[in-house]
C-alpha cells in the first residue's frame, strides 16, 4: 500500500509536534513543507526529511500528488487555509482552535461537508493517554451522568507575545489558546453537550509584564513587549442543554504563586482528576474509593499525544472513517468561544436556541 503523502503548512512551533509524528508514522510521508519564509521551510523539511518545499500557497494546492495537509498557521488564516484545502481535493488537520470566529467555523464545515474528506480539528488532548483510559471508564458508566466540570490553566507570567499577543491574528488571548483546549477537553468526556448559554468575563488588568525580572517565559521570536491587544484572563460558567455545567478559567499573567493546570468531573456514580494527574474516585461497598491508574502518562504527555493524534488522522484518511475530533465539534466549541467572548463584551449572559424547540 503506498503512503499517504502529506504537507504542513506553517513552521512555528506547534509544526514541529506534527512534523516529528508524520515522519515517525509508517503510513504517511512528509511530501512537502510550506511557510511564508522558504527558508525557514527549507530547515524544516531538511530536519525532518520532508520530500519537496513548496515556495507558494497555489502550487501547494495545485500538487495533485499531494492528499493531506496539516495547517499550522495563524488563526486568522485557519478557515481560508482550511476552505481552500477542502476544494483542492485534500484531507485536513487543522490546530486548534479551528477558526477565529463561530461564523468562520459554518462556512468550514459546510466546505468539509461538501468535500467529503477526513476533516480533523486539532484537539490533541483527546489522544492522550490519561484521557484515552478515562474514556474508557465514562464510556462504560462507572462515573454515572458527569453533571459538572470544573477545568483551570493559569498561568502566573507567560504571555508569549507576537501573534499570540495580537488579537487581530490570534482572535484572543489565554481563553482562544489555552480555555480551547481544557473546554474541549471536559465537553468531550462530559458526552458532547449542547450548550444552553454561557457567562464569562475576560480582564486586561496586567497586560504581558514585560518588567518581571528573575523569571522567565517562552516568548515567540518576534515578541514585542509594546504589543499586546489580548486579555490576560478569563472565566466563565457554561451551562448545556441537559443541565450539566462547566466552570473554567484560564489566564497568560496573574499574580498567583505557580502555574496550575487542574481537570475535575463529577459524575452521579463517581468523579475523575484528569489534570494534574489522572485519579479516578469510586464508590464500592459504601466505600469512597481513590483509585490510581498504573501507566506511562498519568499526566499530558506532548509527544506521545501528538503522535497518537497524527497517527489517528492518518488512519482515519486510509480506512475511510470518521475523525474522532471532527468539523462539528469545532463548530460547537467555536461556539462557546465565541459566546464567552461575547458575554464579556456585553456584560449579559448568552443564551442559545435549544435543540429541541426546533
């Protein structure tokens, strides 16, 4: 069987997870490397044994030897990237979050629909191995009906500035880049609820702390401590249509003692710690029980992660199967994004047509 050949378009950071892992996969073929700096493009594709460096965008999407692309650009080119891919004829995977607008992430699906091709939003935090085992354990009811969620990720100094820093490009701060991920996460173990309405509040009280001496932060190549148009926190209480709720915060700079990174559910039948370590609590004999996951990964492992998502699409595209982060959940959690967003803005909660008054 020959290999399926694919491109990454964008060479920032996050395309090193997905260029490593297509290279690692005995399917796939790194065919080609794109990125507005060819140079940059070409000290990809050397690294990492990409086939071809594509100098442009229309000869990319004209390559018909080409079948999938992963994008890993800006988000404010996510959907026009995206759309274009689809009518090229190619399989997508997208890094999250999928678009910078609810709006955006229709006009996507409904390309995707058209198209008929393998459409992946990048959640890699689905493909860990902590979440896969809990997975296992919500699937087969042993924490009953999860009625709440409770997700953190703060971080006390790390506004990595450059696009992520300006909102024109980014479409937002911690909540677009950091809430996508812990959101995501609980609405998926929680069984894909559709949301009824959402609070939140975002604040720009710190701006990126560019003073802060005796402690450092990753910061993007073109970090400009005069650029910052994003909040640097935000927190919301999402409520679904079923009745369950989710209550999150996430921020880039806040005056705490350390970063925390904290997934908690609770369910009618029991509760589960996916972050900062996977603990699963149950109930036996009249017994409140703790129990410890023996495995490689009680926490979030980036490579083995990212390999288990590339190595998912990869196989979706080959057996003719759906992704397991398709289009439409993107959609819905553009939708709380965006509802967030919007909530902060106005000062009021935002509500949203129930699915079944239609």
């Amino acid at each position: 069987m020959s290999k399926l050949k694919v491109a990454v378009i964008g060479t920032g950071s996050i395309s090193d997870f997905h260029l490593g892992s297509y290279e690692k996969n005995e399917d796939a073929e790194l065919f080609g490397v794109y990125d507005v700096s060819v140079e940059r493009a070409k000290e990809k594709a050397q690294q990492f044994g990409a086939t071809k460096v594509y100098e442009s965008l229309d000869e990319l999407f004209s390559d018909e030897a080409l079948q999938a692309v992963s994008i890993c650009t800006w988000n404010n080119t996510h959907a026009n990237l995206a759309i274009r891919a689809l009518e090229s004829g190619l399989h997508v995977l997208v890094e999250k979050p999928l678009s910078m607008t609810y709006a955006e992430s229709l006009e996507i699906q409904a390309a995707a629909q058209k198209a008929q091709k393998v459409f992946q939003v990048g959640y890699v935090r689905r493909f860990a191995t902590n979440t896969k085992v809990l997975k296992q354990f919500v699937d087969a009811g042993r924490l009953g009906e999860i009625y709440y969620a409770k997700a953190t990720c703060t971080r006390r100094l790390g506004n990595p500035g450059g696009w992520f820093a300006d909102v024109e490009k980014s479409g937002g701060g911690p909540l677009i880049d950091l809430g996508v991920h812990i959101i995501d996460i609980c609405w998926y173990l929680m069984g894909k609820p559709k949301v009824a309405k959402v609070s939140g509040n975002t604040y720009k009280n710190l701006g990126n702390r560019s003073n802060v001496k005796n402690l450092s932060f990753y910061k993007t190549a073109d970090y400009d401590a005069s650029k910052n148009s994003v909040e640097d926190l935000a927190n919301a209480i999402i409520t679904f249509e079923n009745g369950a709720s989710l209550m999150v915060d996430v921020s880039y700079t806040l005056h705490a003692t350390q970063n925390e990174l904290s997934v908690k559910l609770f369910g009618t039948k029991g509760g589960a710690e996916l972050e900062p370590e996977l603990k699963i609590v149950a109930e036996e004999f009249d017994t409140i029980l703790n129990v410890h996951p023996q495995i490689d990964y009680l926490s979030f492992d980036f490579n083995a992660a990212f390999q288990s998502e590339i190595d998912s699409f990869v196989n979706a595209i080959l057996e003719n199967k759906p992704s397991e982060a398709p289009v439409e959940d993107g959609v819905e959690i553009m939708k709380i994004l965006e509802g967030i967003y919007t909530s902060a803005q106005t000062g009021r909660e935002v509500y949203y047509e129930l699915e079944t008054s239609k």
